[in-house]
C-alpha cells in the first residue's frame, strides 16, 4: 500500500496505490487525515472491485482534488479490504505535508 498527497499549485491531491496477489480483488478507500488535530478531513473516497490480473501490478485509486484548511499538517490516510469483506482494515499513512 502506498498512499499519496501531493500539492500542484493552490490545490491538494489525494491517491491510494496498491499491489496484490493475482486473482485477489480489493476495495480501496483514501481520505485527507489532518495530523495535528487528529481528525479526518474529507470523507472516504473509494475505487471498489480492483482486481490484480499479474504478480507485482499496482492498482492506482486517485488523484482525487480536496480541499481543507491551509497551514495545517496532513497526511492521505489509506485503508482497504478484500471484496468479500464487510469493513475496511489495514492503514497506511503518506508523508506529511503542510498545505
């Protein structure tokens, strides 16, 4: 898994990257994560029903625009599930940033 954040300009992209097993399908979901007050920023923004067709092939959910605050620390927060499974698990944090 490798969640991203990146700021082009005056504006804020999130993206959820992820490699699995072949035949195995997933649900990603990625959302901005301010890191100073804990708290998420933007709602769950989700691909479902990726399918990895060979060994070692990334899945890409994203750029998604968001908007928030600016002067604050964030991070796109990531989280996933197989496509048979009820909730979301896992997680995995991008670098900081400060928009």
């Amino acid at each position: 898994m490798s969640p991203c954040l990146k700021i082009v300009g005056e504006r804020a992209y999130i993206q959820a990257r992820a490699k699995g097993k072949v035949g195995t399908s997933v649900d990603l979901s990625i959302e901005l994560y301010d890191s100073r007050a804990n708290r998420t920023v933007t709602s769950p923004l989700r691909c479902h029903d990726m399918r990895f067709a060979y060994e070692g092939e990334m899945e890409v959910c994203g750029w998604y625009e968001v908007t928030a605050p600016r002067g604050i620390p964030y991070v796109a927060r990531q989280r996933w599930k197989l496509r048979t499974a009820t909730a979301f698990g896992g997680g995995f944090e991008s670098p900081e940033l400060t928009w």
